[in-house]
C-alpha cells in the first residue's frame, strides 16, 4: 500500500509525532505520572498498554448518524480506534474483519463493558458520515463510525499519534495511506495503548475482555 517516497514521509510524520507523544505520555497535568489500569502488562498478548495513558485533547467528529463524536462519547468503555477509508483495497476491509471476530467475542460480555470499534474515514471528499457508517456496519453493526473536514480529521489523528496522506494516482484518482496500527482508549477516554499488525482476533478478544472485565 505504501510506495518508497510515501513510506518515508510518514515514517518521519510519525517519528515526529511520536517525539510528542512521548513528552506528553509520561506526565499527567502537574507533572504526577497517570495511573494506568491495574492490571499486569504481561497478561495481554495483542494489546501494548503504554507504562502512562495520554490525555487526548478536545476534537468533534461526525457520527454516521449526524451526532457529533466528542471525548465524552469515548468515555466509560474501552474503545479500540482504526482509521481507514471506504475506498481501501486491502488493509481496511482485512481489518474490518478480522476485528468483526473479536466483536463477535464480546458479544457475551455485559453491554455496559462490552468494548467498542470506532471507525474513522481519513478520507472526507468521498466518505460523508453516511456513507462511513454503511461501510463499518457491513463488518459489524456495532461499529461506531466517524469522519470530519479538515483540520478537524487531522487534528484527531495526530492526537492519537497517527498519520495519513493523499495519494494521486496515475489515472487522475487518488488512494489514502494510512497507519495501520489500532489505538486504544481507556474508559478515562485517555490513550491508552496500541495494537499492532499482524492482528490475531482471538488475542484482540481475550485482551479486552480482560481489560474490561479487570479495569473497568
């Protein structure tokens, strides 16, 4: 998906970012470390917790439905964030999928813990809310879907440590590259950690059912 010119743009658009990431990680407002779950790292087999979750900023998205997506809309379950687009020929739908089994998984936890996918269109000129919402829902009806015009998109994504950049084609068209990592976010609505491909559903599964069911 990613050519060699691309690929070392958005290595640096990340390195960079994740120079930030860093600095703001380690220390909550105040500089008192924050607390991060209570649960022992090495239990997971997927999911990386960062040693301190990250406050995310204010941002406003637009939900498939028409309501705005907002930090408090995060808060209170573990949330699991994939950016994409609709147009993806491969990374996206494999994605998709692969997270659908870990959804179906949670199926047996109790609503009010049950984790959740979000997923994001990086790609507004073509995905409206609408249509973003059709796309996940496909894979998975309780996908919660999202995108928003620019700054607002990118904004978001740089919040989470992620890069994305259009891609002009040959043909005149364009594709996305996008980072592939999933971001999770803790029920504090704070960042809390990463996964990172290959992905194994049944890991993914376990992991936040455990997250779930130990820090709540």
């Amino acid at each position: 998906m990613f050519n060699r010119n691309t690929l070392l743009i958005l290595v640096a658009a990340l390195a960079a970012g994740l120079g930030l990431w860093a600095a703001q990680m380690a220390f909550a407002p105040g500089g008192a470390p924050a607390a991060g779950p209570a649960l022992d790292p090495a239990r997971l087999k997927a999911v990386r917790l960062f040693p301190a979750p990250r406050a995310l900023p204010a941002f406003a998205l637009q939900q498939s439905d028409g309501t705005p997506l907002t930090p408090d809309e995060l808060r209170g379950r573990w949330t699991v964030v994939f950016l994409g687009f609709t147009h993806c020929p491969d990374v996206c739908p494999t994605t998709l999928t692969e997270m659908s089994q870990a959804q179906k998984a949670w199926d047996a936890l109790p609503a009010e813990r049950r984790p959740r996918l979000l997923f994001v269109s990086v790609d507004p000129d073509r995905d409206t809310p609408e249509k973003t919402g059709e796309y996940a829902a496909y894979f998975h009806p309780d996908t919660l879907a999202a995108t928003a015009p620019e700054p607002a998109l990118q904004e978001f994504a740089t919040a989470l440590g992620m890069v994305y950049m259009k891609v002009p084609l040959e043909d005149g068209d364009y594709t996305m590259d996008h980072s592939s990592a999933l971001v999770l976010v803790d029920p504090q609505g704070r960042q809390a950690g990463l996964i990172r491909p290959p992905l194994v559903p049944a890991d993914i599964a376990a992991d936040l059912a455990l997250l779930a069911t130990e820090a709540p």
